[in-house]
C-alpha cells in the first residue's frame, strides 16, 4: 500500500507539474505530445478545473459510505462482501469460523443449553452476516430440526465444520469437535496469513509496472521527441 501510494503521487505531481511543462516547451518547438501525454496533461486538466468538486465528491461520498454501513442492512452487506474478497476473503471465512467454534464450545460445553449458545454466539462472531446464518440455525432447531443439517442449509459452513458438528451429535461430544476444529482452522489462518504477502506481491508487481509505464509514456516519450526534434 505505501508503494502504490507513493507512485501514485509521483505520478500525480508528474502529471500536474512536469507534464505541463513539455506542452510549452513542444509548442515552442512547434511539435506535437505524444498520446499518452496529452491523455496525462487531459487527466490533469480535469483535476486542476474541478478539484473543488472532486474533492466535496470524495468527502460526501466517504460520509455516506460510512453511515450506509453502520445501518444495520449496510452492515449485513459489507460483512458478507469480506467473506466473498479475493484472496482474504476465505482467511476471514475461516477466522469467522474459528470464533464461532471457540464461543460455541465454550458456552455448549459450560451447559448453556443450545438455543442460547446459538444467539450468544452468534454475538460473539463479530459478523452480522454470518450472526444471522447462526439465528437461522436456531429457529431450526427451535422447530426440532438438528443442528448439522440446519448448519447445513445456511450453505455457509464448510464441509469440516459439518462434519465435525455430525460426528459430535452422534458422540455427545459437540462442544469437543467444536475445539478441535478451532484449532485447526487457527492453524491455517496463522499459515495463510504468512502466504498472503507472497500472493499479493505478484498483483502489486502488476499494478506497479502499470503505474511505471504510465510514467514512461508520459514523460520519457516527450523528451526522446523533443531530443530527436533539437537535433534536427
């Protein structure tokens, strides 16, 4: 994020202050910018005219942004985009995950009984989307059906969950499995957390030779055409 940062302002100093300058010098040399110049110097122009605007634009859309998300429908939305983002969006699922198997156990194994455990956990996984798959769960359960296959039709639980919740329901065991698993997906989480700068460095190697031809285009173009253009 800091390099992408940091090349975004390059380039956007390049474009509102270096760029501009070779239109004057190309003009008095009665040439013309290449494309990609004259698309940075448009780009600029556009900035430079309606920033105001542009900026009001920014700091409303930020606030409503903001406030969408902390209602209760924004909130539902948002926390079921994050488990759906590329790359981290299964690291979030599991880490959810990982909460709503700790709490589970703990308050199922401590003899709160089911339908409580369900509604405090569902509390507890600090994701209202996920919250309410587990208040799903619970009215099933309220109307006598079990807890794997109403696990099961929320279509949000991976298949190690359900399988650890059918052979807890068959032992007794459930708050046990429930540990276990936990601790399973704690160990991934920590191993994928490590691999995740290692995939995100292929994308921001991308992204960053996008941002580097861009500057190339732009600036280096212009005093290659102005070099060839002296020397004639």
């Amino acid at each position: 994020a800091f390099v992408t940062v940091a090349i975004g302002v390059a380039i956007g100093f390049i474009s509102l202050f270096v760029v501009p300058a070779f239109e004057k010098v190309f003009k008095s040399f009665g040439a013309d910018l290449p494309l990609a110049t004259r698309i940075l110097i448009a780009v600029s122009d556009f900035a430079v005219t309606f920033w105001p605007f542009l900026l009001l634009g920014g700091v409303l859309g930020t606030m409503a942004l903001k406030r969408y998300l902390q209602t209760q429908r924004g909130r539902l939305q948002w926390d079921r985009l994050k488990l759906r983002l590329p790359l981290a969006g299964s690291i979030i699922l599991r880490a959810t995950l990982t909460r709503f198997a700790r709490a589970f156990s703990m308050g199922y194994g401590a003899g709160v009984p089911l339908v409580q455990a369900l509604a405090y956990t569902a509390l507890a996984v600090d994701n209202l989307y996920v919250g309410s798959k587990l208040d799903e769960m619970r009215n099933g359960i309220e109307r006598g059906d079990t807890l794997t296959n109403t696990a099961a039709a929320t279509k949000m639980f991976t298949p190690l969950v359900l399988q650890m919740l059918a052979v807890g329901e068959e032992t007794g065991a459930v708050d046990a499995t429930l540990k276990d698993v936990a601790e399973f997906y704690e160990r991934e989480v920590d191993y994928d957390l490590k691999k995740l700068a290692g995939s995100i460095e292929p994308i921001l190697i991308v992204v960053m030779g996008a941002m580097v031809l861009v500057l190339a285009l732009g600036v280096f173009l212009p005093m290659w055409n102005l070099s060839s253009i002296a020397h004639r």
